[in-house]
C-alpha cells in the first residue's frame, strides 16, 4: 500500500495481499462454501496483517445477519470457562463474528428473553439447563443453539461437543484402582443445572464398571468453587472421616485445588495418605505442590468444533455432535513415584 500508508485497508487490498480474487475473499467473510482451507488461510492472514475490518453495519444489511453470537457463562473465576471463552471468541472471530458473554442464573433468562430476538445469530451454552419458555422464544426466532459440554439434562435436539467423560472417568478410577485404591470419593458440584453433571454420572458409571463400592456418602458437594470445596473437605477431615475415603476425585480442577488447600492445612498427606485427581488440566494443576493427575481436556479444540457446529447450523448445513477423548496425565498427587520427575501421559 504505497500512498496510503494512513488509509484503510479494502476488501480489493485484501485480495491482492492473499493472491485471491475478490470475490474469494467475500466468499471467506460471509463464511460460504467453495473455497479451500488453505485460501481462508491466506486471507485470515491478509486481513491481520492490513488490519482489514469489514463494515459491520452493511454486512448485517446484505446479509440480514447480526455477526454477533452470546455465550452463557457460568462462574467467569472458574479457569477452565474463561479459557474456553478466550478460544471461542478466537475462533469465532476468525469466522467473521462477535462475540458476547452474559453470566448465567436462572433469574437472567427473562432478560434474555427480551434482549435477544433480533440481536444476536446463535447462543452458545456451556452447559446450561434453560427453561422451556426460553427455548420456545429461540425456536421462534429461529436461533440456533450449540452446548459447549453437556448438563445432566441436555435436550434431545440440541447441538452439542464434549468431552467422553464416561472413558476419561474410566480411566481415572482404573488408575486409582491400580495404584491400591478401593474407597474413592467425589467432590462434586451439586447442582443438576450443571455441566459438572454429567461428570458426576461418569463418576458413579465408571466406579460400577470397577466393581468399586459407592453411595451418597461417597459425595462431597464444593459447589464449583475452590474455597467451597476447602471448606467441604476441611469439614470432613475435622469429622474423623479421613480415613473412609484414601482417593479423591474432584469434577472440576478448581475443587481439586480447594481439596488439595484443606489437605495440606490439616497436615495431611498428599498422596501419602489421600491421592486427588481432577478433570480439566487448567494451568493451577500443575502449579500447585505436589501437581494434580488430570483429564487432558483441550479446550482450543472444543472452541473450534463448537464454533465450527455453530458456522453450520447458521447457513442451513446438516451437523454432527462431537466428542472428544481426554489422555489421562498422571502426575504426584496421586502417584509417588511421580515427584520430581516430569508426568506422564495415558
């Protein structure tokens, strides 16, 4: 751009920059079919690089779109959502949309109620439970719906990825089985509202399929929080319980934490006499002492795939619901011989 180092960049720009015709390059914005991988590429790259920024206000007029999705937000101090978020707008920001948040509690759906016809194109969940009132007014709008994770309660029709909880359960229980364990408890959420319910359902499958015993008094409820699982687990260490459970498994890395804090408060090994395994690999699981054997959940790919879902469901495509596997990273909480060297992955 030789005269106008201070003018904005075009769409013509753009072309030239990625080597693409013009007509690519809309066909890359308004995210149609017929151009390749590579291509969109080129031309995400071309626009970053001239800092091009479509005219939000005639691409809503030619297209009747808003270009603006909302992501329902649960706890924005739980690691694991807010990293999911940074990815979802990424992804769909690449795709050419905005995005927007809004913390979720069954009070605000009336608000949204009213807020959302005509202001936004698609609603991503994190697992949330939403009243039938709410999904009578999307229906009516014609607003797609796409879960990032699953409630316990997810409706039949909804478009979702997750996470084969069920396997990553599996694979957590096995390996404290394998490691001694017998009596395994878990620290849950509570709430069936929560995508944390589906976990607690992994939970109970995965101990049936060891043949482990399990019951009510096998759950402990952190409510989501790292300081609401402290207390939980403070309160059952100073009841004398410590010695009915030798393994903990929290549904969240937060409550692991929390767990993991009411531990060494009360002067109580870990893993020498109670082994705490979490669900999500947030940065705090591994900066903790001694460090959290986790699920690996990537959430950079959960974003894409849920934004991916959601590209679909707007221009009218047939869409599949996607899950994907968590490896298992065992690390010192709950494997001696894990301290001091690096962890290690199955």
């Amino acid at each position: 751009m030789d005269s106008g180092e201070n003018r904005m960049a075009s769409r013509k720009d753009v072309a030239e920059r990625a080597g693409v015709s013009a007509a690519a390059v809309s066909y890359v914005l308004n995210n149609k079919a017929g151009v390749s991988e590579s291509t969109r590429r080129k031309v995400w790259a071309a626009i970053e690089e001239l800092g091009y920024a479509p005219s939000h206000a005639a691409r809503s007029l030619k297209t009747r779109k808003t270009y603006n999705l909302t992501v329902l937000v649960n706890y924005l101090g739980d690691p694991f959502e807010a990293g999911l978020l940074n990815h979802l707008e990424e992804k769909a920001r690449e795709k050419g949309y905005f995005i927007h948040f809004q913390t979720y509690y069954p009070g605000i759906e009336k608000d949204l109620r009213r807020s959302v016809p005509g202001r936004i194109d698609g609603l991503l969940l994190l697992g949330q439970v939403l009243q039938p009132e709410t999904w009578s007014m999307l229906e009516e709008e014609g607003i797609p719906v796409v879960s990032v994770t699953r409630a316990g309660e997810i409706r039949q029709d909804t478009a979702w990825v997750d996470v084969d909880w069920e396997d990553g359960m599996e694979k957590l229980i096995s390996h404290l089985a394998e490691q001694g364990h017998r009596r395994i408890a878990l620290m849950a959420n509570g709430s069936p509202n929560h995508p944390h319910a589906y976990r607690l359902d992994a939970f109970f499958e995965g101990m049936r399929k060891q043949g482990l015993p399990m019951g009510a008094e096998d759950i402990l409820y952190g409510k989501g929080r790292l300081e609401q699982a402290r207390e939980a687990m403070a309160a059952y260490i100073q009841a004398g319980r410590l010695g009915s459970h030798s393994a903990f498994i929290a549904v969240s890395d937060l409550m692991a934490a929390g767990v993991l804090a009411a531990c060494r408060e009360a002067g109580v090994a870990v893993p020498g006499q109670v082994s705490i395994a979490g669900c999500e690999n947030i940065l705090m699981s591994y900066q903790t002492t001694p460090a959290v054997t986790v699920l690996n959940v990537y959430r950079l790919e959960l974003a894409s795939r849920a934004v991916d879902l959601m590209i679909k469901l707007l221009n009218g495509e047939t869409a599949s619901n996607s899950v994907l596997q968590a490896p298992l990273l065992i690390r010192a909480s709950s494997d001696r011989q894990a301290a001091g060297r690096e962890e290690r992955e199955n």
